[in-house]
C-alpha cells in the first residue's frame, strides 16, 4: 500500500523533502501544505531582489504548484495553514483559503515551518513603516516603499534594526537603490558569527559605501512623527533617528505556534528536538529546517542554526528514512558568507565568544596572506583567523577579503567536517596557478603558523594582550622598516628593522622579553626565532599591525 | 657545533629549505648554489611576464642573494653550477663563474636541481628559433622575439609544440601579443591529467580565442627557411607549418646529470628516490622538488609530479627533518589548474586514464551545476566530473569552468586528502549566500549523484556507451522539451518531455531498455526513477546532452 505524506511548508525543508520522495517513492501521495501564496522561493535572493540586483521578480520563484504537480506529482496547496496537528489520530487540520477548515490524514507527517523574524513588544512596532523580511509579499511590501522614495521629499532615509546577515544584506540593498542607511546593533559588534577582533573589517566596508553603523545600541521604541511620512526610533542611549522605513531584523524564532499542545518536544528556545534522522518524539512525525534544533558539529551542545544548506540537506536525510533508507544527520558548523559590498566574510566552526562561554580551550592565529601570487595582478589579502585546540584539531575559521574568501573557509570547513588537524591544513594540497593562489595556499600558511605555535617555535600575543603587558619587564618592538614604522605604530614601541636585527642585537636587554611586531607576522615570527636562539624571550603578534589595526578599529 | 648545509638549487624547493633551514637553526652555515643567474623567482609567473599581464620584470624575483643574507644570514651564490657530488668525502664540485672550480665540504646536503625542459633529437631542434621555458633567461629571450614581432612583416606566427601546462599558457599569453599560435600535440587530446571527455573544452576555448590546436599528430623535424626569418615545423602526418618561433614544451625530466655516478639511487624515469622524509639512500642527502619521484597520494604508486606546491612543502619537510623535527611527505595527489583565457581547468587525484592502467575500478558522475544561485545574475555552469571506487572513497576529479572552478576542486582535494568518501562530499556544509553558490553545492550535487550511483537508484551510461548500445533492445530517450530536442539531438533518439511521461507511459515498449537522456542528467534522473518505478528498464546519461556534447567536439 502507497504511503501518504503531508508536509507543512513548503520551500527549503518541506519542498526539499517531497522531491527526494517522490523520486524514491513513485506511489506515494504526497501533499504539501504552505500558509503563504509561494512554495520553493528564493529566501535567500529577497534583499537583492529589493536592491534590483535580481531584476526579474519569476527568477525568486523556482517552483510552482503546477510544476510540482506535472514534474513531482506533488499536490502542493497554496494558503493552506495547517493550524494544529494531532498525532494520536494521525491527521492535520488545515485553515485553507478556499475550502475553509478541513481536517487531512497522513501515514508520515513532515515538519518545515521554517522561523520567523522576532519582533520585539516594544512601543509601536506595529507601525506599517516598519517591515521584516521572510518572503515574498515581505520583499514586495519593502520594495514598493523603496520604489517610492525616489520620489519623495521626506523620509528618504531607512534604518535597519540588527546587524546581522539580513540586516547587513538590507543594508547594502537599501544602498544600492540610493537610500540613505543607518545600522543599529545592540551588541557592541555586528555580525556575531565573527569576533570582535575581525569584524571590524565589515563595520568598516558598511562606513565606506555610506551606512552609518551603530553599534552597542539598543532600540527603546517607535512613534510615527505627525504630519510626516516619517518615524521616529527611539535608542536606549536617548538618541534619535527619523525614517521613511525601518528594517526589522533583529534575529528568528521557530513558527511552531500551531504546534502547542501537540505533545511535540521543544528545546529551551523553542525548537523542535529531532534525532539524527531527523524523528521528533511522536511516532512518525519529522522535522526539519530553521524549526529545528541541531547538534553542534564542532562542541556537540544543542543550537539552531536558520541556513539554507542544512535546511536542504535535512529534507532530503528526512525523505530517507521516509523511505527506509539510513541517511544521519551529522550536525551544523555553520558554515556561512556574507557579501558587504565589495567585501567578503565568510566562517565555519566555532568563534571565540562560544569557545569561551563553553570553557574550551583554544589557540589562535591570524595571518594576511595574498588570495593569488603577489606577483600577479590583482591579488588582495586576505584576513583569516584559525581556531584549534592543544591536539591540534581545528575548531573554526574567520575570514575577510575581496577575493578567494569563500574558497578558503570552504576547504577549512572540509577539514573540519572530516575531523582534520592543522597538520591537515598544512599538507593540502591545493590547486595553484598564478591567478588561483600561491605554492603555499592561505590554508596552509595558517597550518604552518598553528603548528608552530603548538610545537612551541611561535610564542604569539594578541591585539588584546598589549593593555596587559607590564611594560617594566616587556618591551614592544617594531622589526618594519623605517618607513613603515613612521607612518605609525603601536604606542610606545621600539624599533629595530628585522634586516639588522642580527647586527644590532647589542642594543637590546637580556633581561627584557620583548614583545615583537611587524606588519602582518611574518617578519615579527623571523625576529622571534632569530631573538629566542640568541638567548632573548621573544613573542610575535599574531597577524601583526594589520590586526592590530582592526581590532582597534 | 653548528652544522654546515649545502643546497644545490636556490628556486622553490632549494629557497624554501633554506629559509626553513634558518628559522629552526640560527646556528647552522648555510650555503645554496644556483647554477643561473637568479635564486627564488616565480618559475610559474614566467608565461604572464612575456603576455605582459604581469608587467613589471622585477616582480618575477622574490629574493635576490643580499636578501637571503639580510634576512636569513643564507650565504646564496649564483652562477655556481654544483658538477658533481662526494658523499663518502661529503663534499661537493663547484664551477662558478667566479671562483672557478672548487669543492665544498658539507654536513648535510640538499638536492633540489628541479627539472629540464624535454628536447628531443630530432633534425633542426638546434635552431635559435626554438626556444624552451624554464627561467628568467628564457623569459627574457622570447619576450625579446615577441616584443619584436610586432614590428615584422614575416614570421609573426608561432608554434607552440607540446599541449601540456606550459605549452597552453604560452599559447594563452602569445596571443594575448597578438600572436597567431598554432599549439600541436602528439597524443588525440591536450592537457594530459584530463580525460577526454572533459578536455575540449579546453581545446574549444583555445579555438574560440583564435589558436589552432592540432591534436593526434607529432613534430618530424625543424628546419629553416632560408632566406627568411622563419622556420618550417614539419609533423608526423606530412603537415608542415611555418613560423617566426617555435616553442618546445613536450615535457621536463630530471635536471640531474650531474648526479650521475654518484651512488645516488634513481626511479625508472631518471628522478631521484627518497623516503617520506626526503632522505635519498644517501648518508646526509636529502632530495626535494621536480626532480625527485614521489608517491602518488591516491594509488599509492611511484610517480613525478613537477609543481610548485609539493615542491615548496618537500623543502620545508627536508629542513624540518634535518633539524630533527619529524615531519613526513604523505605523497601527492597532483592538483593543478590553469586558466585558459577565460575559463579555468583544476584536476586533482586520478582521471580515467591513470585508473585504467593500473586496473583500478571506479565509477564516474558528472554534473554541470551552476557557479552559484541561478537566481543571482553571473551564474556559469561548472562541468564538474568526480571518480570513486566501489566503496565511494574519492579517487579524482576534474573540472571546468568560468568561475568558481578552483573552489570545487580544491575542496575535493582536501575530501581526498583526508581519505573521504562521496558520502562526504555529500554532507560538506559549505558556505552559501546567492553570490557564492547554492543550497547544495556542486559538490554536494556530485555527491548525491554518487550516493544514488552506488545504492543503484541512478544506474548512468557515459556518450562513449552510445557506440556500442544494440539498438534493437535498448532506446535512445531524449526527455527535453520540443524547443530543446529540435536544436539537436542523439541521433536516432526518440522524444518525451519529462513533464508528460507519467500520463503518456502507454507509448512506451516495456520489452525495451530506456537510456533516458536530457540537458545536464537532472530530467533523465527523474524520468528514471519513474520509469524503473512502473517496471521499465532504465538508464540515464551520465551529464546528459551537455556531456555529450563535450565529448563530441
Ligand atoms: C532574507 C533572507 C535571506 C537569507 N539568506 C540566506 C543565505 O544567504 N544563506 C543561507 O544559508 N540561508 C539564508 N536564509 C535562511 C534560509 O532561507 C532558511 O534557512 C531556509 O529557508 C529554511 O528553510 P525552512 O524550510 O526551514 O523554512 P522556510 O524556507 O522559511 O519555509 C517555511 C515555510 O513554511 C510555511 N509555514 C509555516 N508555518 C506553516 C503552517 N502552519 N502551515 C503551512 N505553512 C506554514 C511558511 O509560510 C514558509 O513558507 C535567508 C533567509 C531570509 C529570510
Ligand atoms: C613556465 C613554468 C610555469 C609553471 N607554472 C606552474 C604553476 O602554475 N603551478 C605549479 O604548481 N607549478 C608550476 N611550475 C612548476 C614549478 O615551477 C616547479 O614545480 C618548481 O619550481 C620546482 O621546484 P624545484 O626547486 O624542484 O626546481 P626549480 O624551481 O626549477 O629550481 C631548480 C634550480 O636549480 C638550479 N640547478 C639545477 N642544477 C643545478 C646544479 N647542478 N647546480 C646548481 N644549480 C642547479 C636550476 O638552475 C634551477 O634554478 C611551472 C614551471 C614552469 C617552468
Ligand atoms: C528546488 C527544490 C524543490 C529541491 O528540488 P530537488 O529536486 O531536490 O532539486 P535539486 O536541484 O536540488 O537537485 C537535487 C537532485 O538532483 C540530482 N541531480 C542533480 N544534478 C544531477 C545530474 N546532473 N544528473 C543526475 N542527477 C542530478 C541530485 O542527485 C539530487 O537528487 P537526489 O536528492 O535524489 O539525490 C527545493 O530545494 C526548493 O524548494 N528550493 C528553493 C527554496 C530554498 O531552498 N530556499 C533557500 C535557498 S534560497
Ligand atoms: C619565498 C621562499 C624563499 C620561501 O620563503 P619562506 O620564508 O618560507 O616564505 P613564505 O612566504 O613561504 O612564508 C612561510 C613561513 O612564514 C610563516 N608565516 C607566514 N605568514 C605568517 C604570519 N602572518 N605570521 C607568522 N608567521 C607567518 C609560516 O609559518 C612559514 O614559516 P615556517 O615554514 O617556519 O612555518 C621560496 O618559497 C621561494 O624561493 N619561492 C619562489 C620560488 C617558487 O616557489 N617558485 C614556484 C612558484 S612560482
């Protein structure tokens, strides 16, 4: 007997789902519920459909109903909100728009209800100035004001709640159709899959195209200004900022109100506790996508992490064990990019600020190097910080560049899945040609400087450490050159050009421990292994004046 | 004591030892001897510095000697050609330039002479219109004849003889002179560590930017045309081609006369044999770089690989050993990547080619999936093509491309470095935002194709089965749209768009074996999953008409 499957949502988990099914299981009735008018839309593509990146609006959609019908034999229902769930009976009761409430069995039942923007009960949120951004009537509400500003005298400017990759991407979006941006954050730095020590690079690209980021502030309250098109946001400090619209984007929550009372588990903040295939607690009910809580991949807590890819590759392991196939779910790193700009971020694994909530410890190393040869046009740096433990094993990765970004913290989050070490990133081997990279890949130089570190030839200290150090027995010491220590240095450094160091050792103290730098530490590591063999204490910057830099941004 | 270190070789292998030689031991006396007249440049640079893409001469050099001494106290002499080696003296020969000959005693010695440009003795290969790749001095000396074609009446054509890396840059970069090229190689196809079915794509892009690529036929002998400044290439198949400069680029071999005689151990190529810590069977001799042999990462057979990569890496292990720290060679996989004008080419690990001769069993997807997010505008396909054995563990891949092609395949090489499986190539979590990639990445893509391979769901022929397919059992099934199959297709295919073969079942023979095919092998997956599910017999072409096509240029 062919199985009945009823899926709630219908885009990246719930549409992800039903295709596997239907190409593992040709007899099986498959339905498809979606409380809004669109299955399988672009999420990810709405704020550069807003930015008129993406011009054609049909290129967000990339299923419809009909098309899941003549290809899939899927019968997806558009505005058709299941309401409630009940696992006993096996049957969901759906709010539909034309056939009203009706009640449907199911053999197997799949959850993707995906999660929807918090918004906060503050004064006057519920202004229609105000917007958030899920779907596809979200971006045609927000683009039509957009539209509309060009025309305006008054609240031409937008600002956008919450620096995190929405609200970054609505940002540049709002940018690129000429409106005037401020970025409001109540953490002290945006983007909070970056540590504070990288993300400076981001803050800084937002400063340079014109978004006025404003960070360590909260938002109080909204009011519509009389007689104006305009709102007033009102921050915890006391300042305010005027609006023709705001973008709310301030983080997600799990959409599983209809889910209350149905004797499904919930994590602590809310989401669905599945196993590894994807089961929630009640018998033949699955879930999967931003509902769902997910095992970290690298520190093995309980998180949720609202992407797409693991959205996808959770409803294809779910229609698996569907079908009696034993496909695992292995947990979520994280993995994920931003575009700022010209600029790439990009990050894999875990960061710092959880390493430290979770008592783990690590090691760190930053370096700077070129994304191709130097010796060929158009190679940038690339910023890239890489965490591991004391064994070496690699437990997240940063990065920010104009080029070959993605690339880097791609191969890094492939070390990271397959459980690699640092002597891993040292020993791939990565394609290089000129315009690619150079014989030695920005992943193996953080390999080569991991390892060192752990073997005990690199004594690195971080921007950070400097406020600490006792200046009585430390003494910073500046090993560029003459020019490039001129142009500025960290206060109260010495200097010393790494090309005499050799010659000039007499003129240092024994008795010191000198704290050494140069521009991105790879001259300051040279004078470090030159100091300690002749007898000094010597450590280098990681990453050098150029973190330093941005961590002092 | 302080122990001596002779380096024969001061560019990628020999420089790297040396630097890596001087960080771990501040103490040791360390001499390189480079028989030209420059150490540490870019070797790889050498074909962008004559197309003027790289344009200043300067930016070639890395390091000069008053650097090496600066910097890391490395006593580095030029033009001091090592002729011979003692290694129960522990000394070496010296002709230098200016001492004249003398020995040099040595506590530890390192081979890292690299590898000759191929000449084979064949009539007229002496004419100073032939010229081959290696260094500076050649660079220099085509760059002379190339600056000055410009200016002549005859002989403003080439000839590029050899289809490897080295001979389609140059053919790349000549024409970026405005030179007509004519690139001839010997074997059917070009670029030997791709398969045929991938590499025409490179000949065709080669053809769009106006080289004449003469494949399956050999060069017979050179002469010079008398009283013009031209030399006539005589091939195989009686062709005869005229041109101002012949570039002769069939290959290297090991740069190692001078070793003869010296008790040194050799592979059967001429390459010098060494352990995983670069120890020839020579007391104190260590050996890196293109002229040693090497494990070939993933069969586990002796093998050259001449590349910068491993070279630089095999220096630093040879130092790291010499220093007592142990560190080992794990062997290479041969990933590489050249840009061909616009597109790019990357492999890594074994193509078909290598498999078959060593009787390995594998089996093979390929997949044109999109850079990134179709959606997002600048979206290209990647022909992408990846290698497994029977129990799913990577064996190679290859790929083509606009853009993002070295991503792919450097992510796969770290995949296969670390032993993975398709499995994982699965289940990666690479980062996604639309400007980067997709929900599943193309490598994720070739993953569940290969999964579905494996487990029997997708059963795929390659267009090579075509020939041999008997026609009276089995049938051609083209499952595009109308608009698709009449701009072309398999001869002899009949046609049914997917969209309609549910309802249209009954027009089909169950007595036949279907080979479904449709544009890249999504469409044919899905036709043949319906079709084995309703009792046919299916297959479905492996990349589908895309594939096809590429294999038939
Ligand atoms: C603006 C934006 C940009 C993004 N950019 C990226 C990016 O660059 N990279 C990335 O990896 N991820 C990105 N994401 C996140 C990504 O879109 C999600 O992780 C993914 O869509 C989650 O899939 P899902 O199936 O869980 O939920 P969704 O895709 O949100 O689908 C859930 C669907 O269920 C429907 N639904 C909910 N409750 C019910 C109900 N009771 N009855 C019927 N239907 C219901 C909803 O209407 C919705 O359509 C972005 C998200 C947004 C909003
Ligand atoms: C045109 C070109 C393009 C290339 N492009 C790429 C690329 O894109 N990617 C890539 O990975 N690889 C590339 N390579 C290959 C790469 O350059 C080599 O793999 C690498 O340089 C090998 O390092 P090595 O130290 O073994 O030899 P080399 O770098 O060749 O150095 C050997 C040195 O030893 C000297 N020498 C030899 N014998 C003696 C002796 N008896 N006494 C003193 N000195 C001696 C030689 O003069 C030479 O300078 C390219 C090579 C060429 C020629
Ligand atoms: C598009 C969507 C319906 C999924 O459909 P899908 O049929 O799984 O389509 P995909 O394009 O992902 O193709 C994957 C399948 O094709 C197969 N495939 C891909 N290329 C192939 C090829 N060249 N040859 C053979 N098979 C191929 C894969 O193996 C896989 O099949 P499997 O899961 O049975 O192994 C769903 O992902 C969706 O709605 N996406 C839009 C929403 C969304 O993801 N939003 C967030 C991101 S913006
Ligand atoms: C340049 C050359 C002399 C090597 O010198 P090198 O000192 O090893 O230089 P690299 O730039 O490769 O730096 C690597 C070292 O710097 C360290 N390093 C790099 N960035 C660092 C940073 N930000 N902080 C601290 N250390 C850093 C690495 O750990 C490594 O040191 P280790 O080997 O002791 O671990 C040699 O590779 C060469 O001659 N190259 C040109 C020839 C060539 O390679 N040709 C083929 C390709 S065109």
């Amino acid at each position: 007997m062919s199985k009945k499957v009823v899926i709630v949502g219908g885009v990246a988990g719930g549409a992800s789902t039903a295709a596997r099914l239907r190409r593992l299981d040709e007899q099986a009735e498959i339905i498809l519920f979606e409380r809004d008018g669109y299955i399988s839309f672009a999420n990810c593509g709405l704020p550069y459909y807003i930015g008129e990146t993406i011009v054609e609006r049909s290129n967000l959609i990339l299923q419809t109903p009909q098309m899941m019908l003549d290809r899939f034999n899927i019968d997806a229902r558009l505005h058709s909100e299941v309401v409630s769930i009940d696992s006993a009976q096996k049957k969901v009761t759906v709010k539909s728009a034309d056939r009203g409430v009706y009640e449907e069995t199911y053999d197997v039942l799949v959850l993707s209800p995906g999660a929807k923007p918090f918004v906060p009960p503050i004064a006057g949120v519920g202004s229609d100035k105000i917007f958030t951004v899920r779907n596809i009537p979200d971006a045609d509400r927000i683009k039509a004001v957009v539209d509309n500003m060009a025309h305006k005298k008054e609240g031409t400017e937008a600002v956008v709640i919450g620096g995190g990759f929405i609200g970054v991407e609505m940002a540049e979006n709002l940018v690129e159709r000429g409106i005037a941006v401020t970025l409001v954050e109540a953490a002290p730095h945006i983007l909070p899959p970056f540590d504070d020590d990288m993300v400076t690079l981001a803050e800084k690209e937002l400063a340079d195209h014109g978004v006025r980021v404003i960070a360590g502030d909260g938002v109080q309250g909204f009011a519509e200004i009389p007689d104006r098109d305009e709102i007033e946001v009102a921050l915890q400090s006391g300042a305010r900022l005027k609006a023709g619209m705001v973008i709310l984007a301030i983080g997600v929550k799990p959409d599983v109100d209809f889910l209350k009372g149905s004797g499904l588990q919930f994590g602590p903040r809310g989401h669905i506790v599945v196993n590894d295939r994807m089961q929630t607690n009640l018998d033949s009910v699955y879930a999967v996508g931003d509902a769902i809580q997910v095992v970290d991949f690298v520190n093995g807590s309980e998180t949720a992490i609202p992407l797409a890819g693991p959205a996808n590759k959770q409803g294809r392991i779910a229609a698996d064990n569907i079908c009696g196939i034993d496909s695992r779910f292995r947990g979520s790193q994280g993995t994920s990019i931003i575009k700022i700009f010209g600029l790439t971020g990009a990050v894999t694994g875990n960061n710092e600020r959880t390493l430290r909530r979770l008592g783990m410890a690590y090691r760190v190393v930053h370096v700077h190097p070129n994304s191709h040869a130097s010796y060929y046009p158009g190679a940038t740096p690339i910023t890239l910080k890489v965490l591991f433990d004391e064994r070496g094993k690699v437990l997240g990765a940063q990065a920010f560049g104009y080029d070959g970004v993605d690339k880097r913290i791609d191969v890094i989050a492939t070390v990271i899945r397959m459980g690699g070490t640092i002597d891993d990133l040292k020993e791939l081997e990565l394609s290089y040609a000129p315009p690619y990279s150079s014989a030695k890949d920005p992943v193996n130089m953080a390999g080569f400087l991991a390892e060192n570190v752990l073997a005990g030839r690199a004594d690195l200290f971080v921007s950070s450490d400097i406020d600490g150090m006792d200046r009585e027995k430390a003494v910073l010491l500046d090993v560029r050159t003459d020019l490039e220590y001129e142009n500025g240095h960290i206060p109260g450094a010495i200097h010393l050009p790494l090309d005499e160091l050799r010659p000039r050792l007499g003129e240092l103290d024994p008795s010191k421990a000198y704290w050494v730098y140069c521009k991105v530490g790879f001259r300051g590591y040279l004078a470090e292994r030159i100091l300690k063999q002749r007898g000094f204490k010597a450590r280098n910057l990681s990453g050098g004046y150029a973190s330093y830099e941005i961590a002092h941004y």
